[in-house]
C-alpha cells in the first residue's frame, strides 16, 4: 500500500498481516481492541524485538526494531509506548496490538497522561459521554 492510503480496522478482532514491510506505506486506523492483530512477518519474536510510540499531533509514529530490521508503521490516534504489546505470532514473525482499552485511552488523552496508570486513565468515562465543556478533548481524539 502506499503512503497516502489508509487501512482501517473495524470491529474487535482480526489480523492485519504485513509480509512486505518495504512495500507498506499506509496509515492505519482503527486499532482500539486488544484482539487487533498487527503481524510483522520477519521480525522474529524469540530475538526479542522491542517498541517505541512517537505522538505527533493525531498521529504518531510506531517504530518496532528487531536486531538491524526496523518498522515504522504510522498509527491514527493518541497512544503512548506502554499500550502496546508484543508477541510470538508462531509463524516466525511478531505480532503488535494495543492493550490498552479505548475508554482508558480517551480518559488518558484527556488528563493529558502517557499511560502512567494515574487515576485520571482509569476513568469510566466513554467517548460518547461528553458534556458541552469536554469539546476540547473531543478536538484531541479525532481521527480515532
């Protein structure tokens, strides 16, 4: 896919397989669920790669590195390092989803927290219980 494009994840499973990582330039969206499966053939589990989130307004940049072989996948929302979570795909490659669930994100992304765990991103608060007073915090979490 190339850049310019958007895949979309939708409803609270799947698996978006990329076997070409020279190849993929597109933004992704959508992924707010834990059984959201982004699996990055080539990128062996068991040599133990490792994740980074960069937030740049209402996207970022997550950079996933195994040894000398980096991906750079551009996500749509508001994330940070520790909502992320790696695993053996157990076909030789790795996979990547967000642990964190999507009403904590938003609590999250309102307090203005990175993930800490402080009380404000264990609100119940959900997207779409906004008052007239929380519009700023609706601008924060567009595109996601």
């Amino acid at each position: 896919m190339a850049a310019g494009q958007t895949v979309s994840l939708t409803g609270s499973g799947g698996k978006l397989a990329l076997d070409n990582m020279a190849g993929f330039h597109a933004k992704i969206s959508g992924l707010t669920h834990a059984a959201q499966l982004i699996d990055l053939s080539g990128f062996t589990f068991s040599d133990g790669p490792t994740v980074a989130w960069t937030q740049a307004g209402t996207s970022g940049t997550l950079t996933v590195t195994d040894g000398a072989k980096v991906a750079k996948l551009t996500l749509i929302g508001t994330y940070a390092t520790s909502d992320f979570h790696l695993a053996d795909d157990t076909h030789g490659g790795t996979f990547v989803n967000d642990t964190q669930p999507a009403a904590a994100r938003f609590a999250q992304a309102a307090a203005g927290v990175s993930g800490d765990g402080g009380g404000a991103a264990n609100s119940p608060l959900h997207p779409r219980e906004l008052r007239a007073g929380d519009a700023p915090v609706a601008a924060a979490m567009s595109g996601r």
